[in-house]
C-alpha cells in the first residue's frame, strides 16, 4: 500500500512539473538602452514607450515579458535558437522569414532633418534630402542606424559622404548642433522629442518639413518557441489598442504634446 502511495505522490508530481511551464506564459523579450523606448528608471526597472505596450499586450494574453538586455547582434542569434522569444524593432528580410514570425510594432519612427531654430527656413519648400542637401551642408548621424533609401542614394555622394558626422550616441550629435559644430541631425521624430526635452534643448532645436523616410520597423518572434496562434493573438491585441486609444496613451504618457 505504501509502495502504491509513493507511486501516486510521484505521479501527481511529474503532473505538476509538465503542467506548471505551460501555465506560466512568460516571454523573453529583448531590450537594450533607447530611450524612450527602453530604459531604467531610477529603481532599475526596465520601462519605456515599447516596454509599457508590449506589456500591456502581453497582459491581455495572460502572459509576462521578462526583459532580456541583449546587443542586437546576439538577440538575432538568440531568437533564431528559441531562447529569445521577442525582438521588437526589426526589419524585415528574406533570410529572417524562415526562423521569425511578425507583427506590427504600431509606433511611427519617421526621420526628420532637425536644425537650430532660425535656421528652419532656409530649404526653402525641399521636403526630402536630396532637395534640402547642398555642398557645406554638415550633417550629424548615428552609427549604425537605418535611415532608408533617400538617404541610401545620398550616400554615392562623395561630398555628402566626406560632410557627415558619425557618432555611437544621439544625444551628441544634439549637443554638436546646438554649439554649430554641425548644421543638421537626422533621427527619429519620436526620439528627438524626448532628448531634446530631456536635455533642455526644446525651442533651440527644432524639425524642418524634410522628411527622410525609411522602412517600419516590426516585432519578431521566435518560430521555435511562440506558437502561430500566439502570434495571431498578439496581432489582435496590438490593433485593438490602437484603436481603443491605448497606443495614443502610451505615447502621450512619454512624449506629450507638443512636438519640438
């Protein structure tokens, strides 16, 4: 009777272990310091524009994100293995399809050209960089960033090429052009609202009506360990909050009104 007792207990137990994991909807998701998307606060919790979505999403699926601090190099690998479940803020290419699912991100990321303030006026009624470029015109970017073709094409420019200021961090590139080391920076409209306000620079920075477009960004998630009926769920999720006004809280929460 025993032996029948301790088979039972050991039985119930194997249960609970292969029951609890699939209750326990946890996701691994990658981040890595952009404010505002994602960041520390002082307490060292990781929050953000992309941190409150993706959990609030997450939330109405019944799962958790646990945050990954990840270089994006390594976060492909990872997701490719199924050991990162979630990497927002990827474009999509051929050789990704096989190993990813994707869904919309739901944030805008339009590039803008930024100049000192009174300076604003001086592209006449150029609305892309090409027509706003000229010879002399020095320009500030970030290593690394993607800023889409109209940049892409400028790039076969020898003179633009031998004008630009490259640099690792953004928040430079503001400081370079409030002090006129450089005439202009490109980077993301969302972005530049929050660092501007963050470094005192709102009024003395501002956005000119050249747009730099460039491909939006989306989510992946891992084929190996998200289901596709989780990732269509997720889809769902998303579009429901944006139409219920929770994407525009969100974004008012961490960049209020109005734009620099």
């Amino acid at each position: 009777m025993s032996t029948l007792r301790s088979l039972l207990r050991l039985g119930l137990a194997c249960l609970a272990f292969t029951v609890l994991p699939l209750q326990a909807c946890e996701l691994r998701v990658r981040w890595n310091p952009d404010p505002p998307y994602t960041m520390r606060d002082a307490a060292g919790h990781v929050v953000g524009l992309q941190v409150d979505l993706i959990e609030q999403a997450l939330q109405r699926l019944g799962c958790r994100a646990v945050w990954v601090e990840l270089p994006w190099a390594r976060a492909l690998v990872e997701l490719q293995a199924g050991r990162l479940d979630m990497l927002p803020g990827a474009l999509r290419r051929p050789e990704r399809e096989s190993y990813a699912h994707w869904v919309p991100q739901h944030i805008a990321l339009s590039n803008r050209l930024f100049v000192r303030a009174g300076r604003e006026n001086e592209f006449g009624a150029a609305t892309r960089l090409q027509e706003a470029w000229r010879p002399g015109l020095k320009l500030g970017v970030q290593i690394g960033v993607v800023y889409g073709p109209d940049y892409a094409e400028l790039l076969g420019n020898e003179a633009f090429r031998a004008a630009l200021t490259q640099v690792s961090a953004r928040r430079s590139l503001w400081q370079m052009l409030d002090i006129g080391r450089i005439d202009g920076v490109i980077a993301s409209e969302t972005t530049a609202r929050w660092e501007l306000r963050e470094l005192g620079l709102v009024g003395r920075v501002v956005a000119t009506p050249v747009a730099v477009p460039h491909e939006p960004v989306q989510i992946m998630l891992s084929k190996r360990s998200v289901d596709a009926a989780l990732v269509q769920r997720y889809r769902e999720v998303s579009a429901a909050m944006e139409r219920d006004g929770t994407l525009a809280r969100v974004l008012n929460k961490y960049l209020g009104d109005p734009a620099p």
